[in-house]
C-alpha cells in the first residue's frame, strides 16, 4: 500500500535524487524541487561546488546505488568509469608507510562526480511517478494543526506546493532549523568541529604506467601533518588530483605553488605525476570549514509530514568520502521505515538515523580531534582511538587482515567499535612488537626511504 499521494523533496543532489528513489515506491508522485538548474549527465552542476573534485563510490554506496538502480554501476563502467578492489588497485599512505596490498573483493566506483550525479538523475526522472522543478525557491512550510502540509515556492512568482510529506535534502545550508523555530518547534542542538580544511584540484591525461598501472594514490593527512593529497582515475584516461590540507595551511591554485604543495607531502609520488603529466584543467579551490551535525533525533517535538537528511541532517570533513554513502544508507532506511508504517514516521527515522550517522561521524570527528588545534571535547576514548588507529596503520603495512578491517570500516561495512576486537586488537599489538618487511609492491621510481 502507498504512503500518501503526494511527497516533496527539497534539494536536487544526491541526497535528494536517492530520497526521491525511495519515496517513489511509496507515493504516487514525487516532486524534487531544485533551485539550480540540471546540466546534461557529465556536465558540472553549479550548486554543486564539491563535484570539480575527487570522488569515490565506498564499498557501501556501490551497493546502495546498484540497489536502487540495477545495472547502474555497468551502465557507468560503460562510460569509462572504473569499478576497483580498494585495497589491490590503489596505494594508501598512512601514519609513516603504505598498506599491504592484495585481492581483497572490496569493490569501490571511481567515477566523476558529475557524472554518476548526471545518470543517477536520469534514473531517477525516468521513473513515471517522479518529477522535477528547476529553478524554484523554498521559502518556507505550510503546516496546519502540527503537520507539515507542503511548501511555499518562489519561482516565477510566489506560490504553494502541498503535500503529504516533505523532506529537506538541501544540504549543510537548510533552513530547516528556522521554519522549525517559526512554526513555535525547537531548533535542533548543533555539533560543530571546525576544521578549516581546502582542497585544489586540476585534472591530468593519464598514462597507463602511472603508478605502475594502478588506480589511486592516496596520501592520508595524519597528525601532525596538515597536508595530504589523492590521485583517482577518471573517465576519459584521466587523472584528478586534489591536494587538501586543514587549519588554514591551504593549498594554493597557482601552477607553481601546486605543484610546490604537491612536493612537500610525505612521499614524492604525487609530484612526480604532475610536475611531468598534461594539465587538462585549471587549477581550482574548495573550501569546508566544517564538520556539522544537528541532532533531529534528540527534540522531543517534530512537526508530522516533515523530514530532514543527508548533509542537512549531518556533514562530514569530505576527506573520508562519507557524504554520498551516508546519503544513500539514509535513503534506503526511509524506504524501510515507510514501509512499516507513516506513524511516528519522524521519531522512528531519526532514531535509526542517528545510529547511522554515529559511525562515520565517528571516523571523520575522531581523526579530526586528532589535530591539537582543533576545538573540540576530547574524551580519553577519543585520545586513545587516535592512539591507537595510528599504531593500526603501522602494523597494516605488513598485515592484510588489518588493512582489510580498516577498510571495512572506512567504507561503512562494519561499525567503528570492530576495530577494537581482541582479535584485531592482538594483531595490532604483535605488528608493532615484531615487524616485519612490508607486504606492498615496490614502486618504479621511488627511493626506498619512501615506501617504508
């Protein structure tokens, strides 16, 4: 049996496209409201600032997605995108050294984010009971008796949308906790961990012996370095590359600087690429000042007909690549608490969503506290997690069990807390009293120095 009849979804991205998939099953029609307009698929979006640069598909969201839309992932490979085991076709740099390699069946999406956006929003709109409004405003709820009853637009001219429910896929900047406050609800308490993080980033023609014909180079930015950098093939037989450093050690978008940011990291590899591949982009920046999390599930009044998700609801330092997966688990659980009912349909998802989001926000406020200059409480868990995720990756560039429960974890497959199993725990401990040679494939060009 169908919800309602008709839901609205504020916000044409990602997590409104994945929230409008789901809805779809359970509403006669959905209608996406999007202020921006929608390029061709490929094409950059511009209220979508973050797409210029590096993206991933985790483990977790390639799931989802292929979920969601059967057959999406070949229909992306197709065009040139590139689906990889994330520990054998990459290398990762964390903590002092790279990680063991191998066959590990943990499979990600490289792929631009215009143009999984682009095809992910083809699916969307091509189902019968979806549709999109362009270039539209939300200037507020209509609500009556304690229920939201649909939207107040501004487009060409004022008017109003209704509907049975509304939910805001908006983004970090939703006036969601305003419209709250106007209509006499509290606003949501607010975490915030200011990490004042920017990224640079130019695309490069690709050669097939880079990196000895590997897919990504990653160069975590672990304390006390502020600097990290990734390098992720790209449809087209190209490169992206984006720099990125925290608290204001920002890289610059001059080719000279670039390229000098790019030489200072703690291996040499990226600068080796770029300082002799083909630019085929400028330069640009992006800036997040940020991690965000407002606690919905924690007011205990909520106007019914009414929900909030995706970056509105929680958004992470996007060095770890959460946002997009994170977005797609929160879709796919609206789909599951639709389905058990419409009452206390606000409390139930909430509740489920904030165990969600608990995970990640874990990792990326976690690694963020790790900085000594980042505000923010500390509790000795913290510290000792920190501790103790460092000593993780020395002893993972010699032991393929533990990378593997990193990236596990990292890609949202298994909780935080199994890295603490007495397991894990004993292999942790064994690989920094007894190390041995690391297991990762030596790399042509490269001091040995560099990889050890």
């Amino acid at each position: 049996m169908k919800t309602g009849k008709h839901a609205v979804v504020i916000g044409g991205s990602m997590a409104g496209l994945l929230a409008a998939r789901a809805l779809s099953e359970q509403f006669e029609q959905v209608t996406i409201l999007e202020r921006d307009h929608f390029p061709p698929p490929g094409q950059q979006r511009k209220g979508v600032p973050q797409g210029r640069h590096a993206h991933g598909v985790l483990a977790q969201g390639a799931q989802i997605f292929e979920g969601f839309f059967p057959g999406l992932t070949q229909e992306l490979l197709e065009q040139g995108a590139l689906g990889s085991d994330i520990i054998q076709d990459g290398y990762w740099y964390q903590n002092g050294g790279f990680h063991a390699q191998f066959d590990s069946g943990l499979k990600g999406l490289l792929v631009s984010r215009p143009l999984l956006e682009g095809s992910i929003r083809q699916r969307v709109l091509s189902l019968g009971n979806v549709k999109a409004l362009s270039r539209v405003n939300v200037r507020g709820l209509l609500s009556e008796n304690g229920r939201v009853v649909g939207v107040k637009l501004d487009g060409d001219g004022l008017y109003e949308l209704r509907a049975d429910l509304v939910v805001d896929a908006s983004g970090r900047g939703s006036q969601a906790p305003k419209w709250l406050e106007d209509m006499g609800y509290e606003r949501p308490k607010q975490e915030e961990v200011r990490i004042d993080l920017a990224y640079a980033t130019r695309i490069y023609r690709r050669s097939p012996q880079d990196f000895g014909g590997k897919d990504a180079f990653v160069i975590g930015s672990n304390a006390p370095l502020k600097r990290g950098g990734v390098v992720l093939h790209l449809e087209g037989q190209r490169w992206i590359v984006t720099l990125a450093g925290f608290l204001g050690d920002h890289p610059p978008i001059d080719e000279q600087g670039f390229l000098e940011f790019a030489r200072t990291l703690p291996v040499p590899d990226i600068y080796n690429l770029i300082k002799e591949a083909e630019p085929l982009s400028e330069i640009g920046a992006y800036k997040f000042p940020g991690s965000q999390r407002r606690r919905y599930e924690k007011l205990a009044r909520f106007p019914r007909g009414f929900l909030v998700m995706g970056d509105a609801m929680c958004s992470f330092n996007p060095i770890f690549g959460q946002g997009m997966t994170v977005a797609a688990s929160q879709a796919r659980l609206l789909l599951e608490v639709l389905k058990a009912g419409s009452e206390n349909l606000a409390q139930r998802f909430y509740k489920k969503a904030a165990v969600l989001v608990d995970g990640p926000w874990s990792i990326a406020v976690g690694a963020d506290l790790s900085y000594p200059e980042v505000e923010g409480p500390r509790s000795p868990m913290v510290n000792f997690i920190n501790w103790y995720v460092a000593k993780l990756h020395i002893a993972a560039r010699r032991d393929p069990a533990l990378v593997l429960a990193f990236q596990e974890v990292a890609n949202l497959m298994a909780p935080p807390p199994s890295l603490l199993a007495p397991g894990t725990a004993l292999r942790v401990l064994w690989g920094n009293l007894f190390p041995r040679k690391p297991t990762v494939a030596r790399r042509p060009g490269v001091s040995p120095q560099a990889g050890d």
